[in-house]
C-alpha cells in the first residue's frame, strides 16, 4: 500500500451516486463501531480514501487494531457485517478479510493484535507517506496510532541512483529469462512475465525518471494521468494479444523500452550498465522475433 496524498477532509467532489455516498457513510458506521467497540485499541484506514482519490468505485480498507487478550474472542466478519449486510466474506490469499457488500463495495480489513500491529507501522517509514494521520485514524484509543504515525508525515522517494540500478538490474535479469521462456515455446507463461514481473518495474523506473512516483506501489495505477502520451505509447507497445507472433514483437519491444529507461537513468544518475549482456539479450529476442516471422 502507499499512501501519498491524505488532506484533512478527504475530497469526495468527484464521487457520483449512492455508492459514493455509501463510502462515506460506511466509514462514518465503522467509526461509531470501532468507537462502541471497548475491544478495539485502534483502527486506521488506508487506500484511496486516504489518498483524498476516493470516488464510486473505491473500496473501504482498514486495519482493526484489537486489543491483544480480546483478539481470541474477536469475530472479524461479524463486526464487519454491522457496517452493511455481507455477499461475501473470507480470509484471501494475503490473509486478510475480504468482503463483499450487498451493493457489490468491496472492503478489506487486515484484524491484527494491537501490541504488534501499531508497533510495526515503524516499518513503513519510506514506503507509506501519510501527510495527515488524522484523516486515516478512525479510532485511538491509548493514543499509539497517532505516535505510531507520526514517521509518515514526510513524503517518501525512493532514491534514485539505488533503486534505478536495482531496476535495471531486474529488467536484465527478468528479460533474460523471458527470451528463454519463449524459446521453450511457452508463449503464455511468457505474456504473463511481461505483464505481471517486466510491465510493472519499466512503469516504476518510468515513474522515477519523470518524478511522478506518487503511486509507486501500483505504478499502472492513475498511469493516463500521471505520465507523458509518449511514455504510454510506448507502453502499448510492450502489450500483447496471446498470440505467438505478437508475444514475439511485443518482447522485444518491451526490452527495447527497458533499454531506453536505463540509458536514461545511467545518464541522469550514472547507475552502471552493462551493453555486451544487454545486446546479447537484444540478439536472442530478435532471432526469435525473425523465425517467428
């Protein structure tokens, strides 16, 4: 999660209709829970609500702090129920419970002990950028949230000659091993690479060469707004239909794009590069780019 913009009344000027004035309300209900609640110590909100990006088709995402000797006896889904009647509710991949309203709003609640909870919110520091905690924090009870978040009040920015050479390092690595996916013939396995591993790390480094890293843990996210047409259009291009020939072009356009992202950063922070590994590289995508044509 990032957090990178959070004014003191979040705006919610742009959301339109019951769902959007659902969010709000739903919020307001979890607050007052959270309030009659005596097992709760804290709870704090994060995602777009936060952000002051909320409209009709956010969601609701908090943490419930439980107090550690009531977390047994704690019911997630059944506090959660009391904000709106449920569809769906269950423990995801992640462990958190995700849940469906019956207007189809979905919510996340991450339900952890208090003593560990608050205390880890340290380690966000650099990651998480929270301007006014005061806007995020539903509930407080001891008064450790707004201790605890206190670290976020600075915006974070990754550092650009480190975390330009570590991105770099992974375009190299992650595009080497797509041009030998592809020469096993596995052409879906490698459509998914290039979407889910390469498409987000070329959007990161694209991010920071523009300074516009606000959405840096999600870096597709806001994407039309936050960069330059031709940024996107070359993003595009790196795009494909699960089709051999088109994975093809689309792989080679995507380590062409890295290249550009790199010779970029190497000229602005003088991150090191390494062109006999990229040309090998560049060799093999187009030898397998040519047979397929």
């Amino acid at each position: 999660m990032l957090w990178t913009q959070c004014p003191s009344s979040p705006r919610i000027v742009a959301m339109n209709g019951s769902r959007a004035l659902g969010l709000k309300q739903r919020i307001d209900r979890l607050r007052a829970l959270a309030q009659a609640d005596a097992r709760l110590d804290g709870v704090l909100l994060y995602g777009s609500w936060t952000m002051g990006e909320a409209d009709e088709y956010s969601d609701i995402e908090a943490y419930l702090y439980v107090k550690d000797h009531q977390l047994e006896n704690f019911d997630g889904r059944a506090f959660v129920e009391q904000i709106a009647p449920l569809k769906l509710g269950y423990i995801n991949m992640y462990g958190i419970l995700a849940v469906i309203f019956d207007d189809l709003m979905r919510g996340e609640f991450h339900i952890v002990p208090a003593s560990t909870g608050i205390s880890e919110i340290a380690t966000w520091q650099g990651l998480v950028h929270l301007p006014d905690p005061s806007a995020a924090i539903l509930l407080d009870r001891s008064g450790r949230l707004a201790e605890a978040t206190a670290c976020l009040r600075q915006p974070c920015r990754p550092d650009p000659a480190k975390t330009s050479q570590q991105i770099s390092y992974e375009l190299a690595n992650w595009t080497l091993s797509l041009a030998q996916i592809l020469a096993r013939g596995e052409v879906a396995r490698a459509h998914a690479l290039m979407q889910t591993t390469i498409a987000p790390q070329q959007l990161q480094l694209c991010r920071l060469l523009r300074g516009t890293t606000d959405h840096w843990l999600t870096p597709s996210r806001s994407l039309e707004r936050d960069l330059p047409a031709a940024d996107q259009t070359r993003y595009a291009a790196t795009t494909a239909r699960l089709d051999k020939a088109d994975v093809h072009r689309a792989a080679a356009e995507s380590w062409k794009w890295s290249r550009q992202l790199i010779d970029e950063a190497a000229a602005r922070w003088r991150i090191a590069v390494f062109p006999v590994l990229y040309d090998k590289i560049s060799l093999l995508l187009a030898t397998q780019s040519t047979s397929e044509g």
